[in-house]
C-alpha cells in the first residue's frame, strides 16, 4: 500500500493534535496528513508539533465540521478529492447538573459531536465507496459506552456516535471500508481542564441544594481523582490511533486505556443494568475509601504498565 491521505478535525490542540502530528513523523512515511481546524489563528501550537513535517508530510487546512460548505470546500481542495482515512475528531464538553444546562448548549454540543461527524463522513463516504476503499475512525470515548454521572448530554452525544458507526459499518464493509471506534478513558489535554475550570465556576441556581453539593463536593473532587490516575496524554492515544490505523484488520471498537476497562465490562455483564448502575452508586455515594483504594491500585499499575 502506498502512501495514504489522512484528513484530521480539530487538530489545533489535544488529541487531535497529536494525531495529526504522530502520523506525520511516521517513521516509514507512510502518511500525507491533512490536518484540519475551525480557526486557522490557532495553527501555532500545531506546527510547533509538526517540526520539519510541516508543509512536507502535514499541512494545515480550514475545517469546520459545523459547516457543509468548509467540508466540502476542504475536501475539494485535495487531489481527486481523495481521502483514505478520515480520523474524525472535533468535539465539545459539557458536565453538570442537568436543569442548569440550556437546551441550546445542548443543540450546539450535537451539532459538532455528532452531526459534525455525519457531515464529515456524508461528504468522503460516496468517494470511498467509488474506491472501494477507505477507513473511518471516529474518536467516540468510554462514556459512548457507559454513561456517567453529570456527563448526560456528552454520554448522549456519543451514545449516538456509537451507534451510528455501529450501524454504517455494516454498510461501508460491502464496500471494503473499514469502521473504528477509538475510546478512550480520561485523557488530559486542554479542552477537558477548561471543561472543569468552567464547571467549578457554574451557576447552579436552577438544581436543588443538594443535587448542587453532590456535583461541588462528590463529582468534581471524584473527577480529579480519576484523572489523575486513570488520565492518558494526549500522546498516548494518537499512539494508539497509529495503531489502529496501521492495523491488518482493524477493530470497530479499540478502547486506549486498559486499565478503563474493567468499568467498561460490567455493563455487558449484566443485561438488565442493575450491575453496573449499583456499582457505580456504591462507588461514588456509600464507599469513598474503597474507591480512592482502587484508584490508588490502579495508579501504581498505570506506572508500571507505563500508562499502555
């Protein structure tokens, strides 16, 4: 296989980032990389990570996946529209109680996490399909898996990205493309330390005292703690999307954090949702010691396994 165009959104920090600039120095040079961003004002950090790859195997275009009219105007602007892998990656945040969120912020968290996707993949699918070939990897999350607590809407939001990859798959493998879910755990980049330092500062008039004391005094400082054991560097799931990538027979799903995987697992232990509800009821609300055990555990097994 020759060399292959890779198109990545929302490269102009965190994971995206690091996709874009890992799959660029691909020792083997087996990638032209198309990194895209809304803003091209913050292409800085970018092609500070580029390096020498910068205008040679990476180059840096305007993408904004709320926009039809910017996919397709990127999209025309490649040679023969051509891209074989789309790694669909532009994404917003959201946390907090439920009744303090504005059912516009939630429209607007859709149209970039998820129909930003539909738009991306309506625009390569039917040239793919010409090829009869392709790979589509969409950067989804664990709570695309399983939800959690104060993550509603963006559980919601990638619930629905797991199900639409889950259902296109079967469509696009006739056409010998291939479909990959990567989700990871906790991962710590920019856009979810701003997530929290906006939470820490939400108006929580419109809840209940006490729902408003869980999310400051449960949830948030929980949060930390998971982040800091359980939390990726950006660097280490673009290692693994390389992997995916590079793959024979890529995997529809590909979880980055093993150690996540055990939460991940009670859910399709139990059929009916008792299992993994109770579990993380008892967790959060009844046993704080026994959660900052097993996080304190999993912290001296993720410096050993050298965070894989």
């Amino acid at each position: 296989m020759g060399t292959r165009r890779v198109l990545v959104t929302g490269c102009s920090s965190g994971i995206g980032l690091a996709v874009a600039s890992r799959l660029a120095k691909d020792e083997l040079r087996r990638f032209k990389v198309v990194a895209t961003m809304r803003d091209l004002q913050k292409r800085g950090p970018l092609e500070e990570a580029a390096g020498d790859c910068l205008n040679k195997t990476l180059e840096i275009k305007e993408l904004d996946a709320c926009c039809e009219a910017s996919i397709k105007e990127c999209v025309n602007s490649l040679p023969n529209r051509r891209v074989d892998v789309l790694v669909s990656n532009a994404g917003v945040g959201m946390i907090g109680p439920l009744e303090c969120q504005s059912i516009a912020a939630m429209k607007e968290l859709f149209d970039t996490n998820f129909f930003g996707l539909v738009r991306l993949v309506k625009e390569v699918l039917p040239d793919m399909k010409q090829r009869q070939s392709g790979h589509i990897v969409v950067m989804s999350s664990v709570m695309g898996i399983q939800g959690l607590l104060f993550n509603d809407v963006y559980s919601a939001s990638k619930f629905a990205v797991e199900g639409f990859c889950e259902s296109l798959a079967v469509q696009a493998l006739k056409f010998h493309i291939k479909t990959t879910l990567v989700e990871p755990g906790p991962v710590v980049t920019e856009f979810e330390s701003k997530v929290y330092e906006e939470a820490e500062k939400m108006d929580l008039s419109e809840t209940d005292e006490e729902t408003a004391k869980i999310f400051r005094e449960v949830y948030l400082p929980y949060s930390k703690k998971v982040f800091a054991s359980l939390g990726q560097t950006p660097e280490e799931v673009a290692e693994q999307t390389l992997k995916v990538i590079t793959a024979k027979d890529p995997p529809l799903r590909h979880q980055t954090n093993r150690l996540y995987t055990p939460v991940t697992a009670l859910k399709h232990a139990d059929p009916t949702g008792r299992l993994p509800l109770d579990a993380f009821y008892k967790m959060i609300f009844k046993h704080d010691n026994v959660l900052n055990a097993t996080l304190g555990v999993l912290r001296m097994l993720q410096k050993k396994t050298g965070k894989k």
